[in-house]
C-alpha cells in the first residue's frame, strides 16, 4: 500500500483543502492517506548556529524529526499552502530548510517523489505554485504540471477537482 502524506501550511483554508483531497483518497483500497498541519509542530527557525547546537549534540527536537519521518516514509506528497508576499509562507519554507538538513542527503525527504503543489490563498496563487514547484524540482521531486488553487473569487470545479486528483494518482500509483 502506497503511504500519501497531505502537507498543510495552515490550519485554515489550506487544512479544510487537505481534508478534502484527503476524502478523495480515503475511497482508494490502495492508498493510505494522511494529512498534517504544520502548525501542530513546533519548529525553531533554521540558524546555522543552530543547526550545529543540535548536531554537537547529536539530536535534532522531537518536532523536527517527526515531520522528517512522516516525509521520509512518504511515497507521494500533497502540498496546501498560502501565498505570501508573491511567494512560499515562511512555515513552509523553515520546515524545508530542516529537513534538508536533519536528513543524511539533503534531497533525501524529496528525490524521485511525485508530488502535487495546491493552494487556497488570497488572490491567485499562482506566483506561490510557480516558486514552489521551481524549488520541489531543485529538490528532486517529480512535480505535476497541474494544480488546485482556490481562491476567495474563484473556486475549483468538482469535474477539474476530481480530474487533477485522479491524474496523480495514476501518475504516482503505476510506479
Ligand atoms: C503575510 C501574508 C502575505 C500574503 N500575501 C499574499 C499574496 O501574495 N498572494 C495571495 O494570493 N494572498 C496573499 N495572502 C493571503 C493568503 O494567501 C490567504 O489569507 C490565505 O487564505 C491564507 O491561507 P489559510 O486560510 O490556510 O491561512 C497573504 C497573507 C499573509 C498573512
């Protein structure tokens, strides 16, 4: 059984996003899917310094590691974030910034896996998808060419919804 894990920025729009991608899943016999927030964890923001605090120390905070695990044993990921700023939400980003470096490769949490950007921001949206995607590839994961957004003006269709859900599915299941 392939393991899903839903990534949300947010306990917002962005985590009710995740929920329902999640119930599109919870119908699959073959996929186990689960969501998280990144708000339940609490991560300190990246430092160098800190960073060797922890190495000398040779323990990363449980928080850290968790969100390392949940990733690392991940066959596919699902983001829902905000834009912020024509950007990624610094939560997002810190997170990144960790597990690049509590891993032994940095690309570890990420390479060859398949990956789906979504997001309920705002306005478009869309500088957040195009900057995001840019760094999932630099990170070695397989970003697909379509996304989710909804936004306070428009929301996505049931049929488009569906169709970007289904495609993924097909896109990281058949490997
Ligand atoms: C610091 C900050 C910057 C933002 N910048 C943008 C932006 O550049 N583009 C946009 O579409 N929305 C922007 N927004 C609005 C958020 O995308 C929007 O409130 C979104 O719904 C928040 O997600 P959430 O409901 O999951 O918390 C910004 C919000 C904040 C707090």
């Amino acid at each position: 059984m392939k393991k899903l894990l839903i990534i949300s920025s947010t306990k917002n729009s962005n985590y009710d996003l995740s929920q329902d991608i999640k119930s599109y899943f919870d119908n699959k016999e073959d996929i186990s899917c689960s969501v998280i927030s990144l708000e339940e964890f609490d991560l300190p923001l990246y430092r160098p310094e800190l960073e060797e605090k922890f190495k000398a120390s040779s323990s990363f905070p449980v928080d850290i590691d968790k969100v390392k695990s949940f990733i690392v044993k991940s066959d596919a990921l699902i983001w829902c974030s905000p834009e912020y700023n024509g950007g990624v939400s610094p939560i997002l980003t810190n997170m990144i910034a960790w597990i690049s470096r509590a891993t032994d490769d940095w690309r570890e949490g990420f390479k060859d896996k398949h990956s789906l950007v979504c997001s309920s921001s705002g306005g478009n949206g869309k500088h957040f998808i195009e900057g995001f995607t840019l760094q999932l590839s630099y990170l070695g994961s397989k970003v697909m060419d379509k996304s989710i957004i909804k936004t306070k003006k428009n929301d996505i269709t049931k049929s488009d919804f569906d169709g970007i859900l289904s495609d993924f599915y097909n896109s990281f299941n058949k490997v």
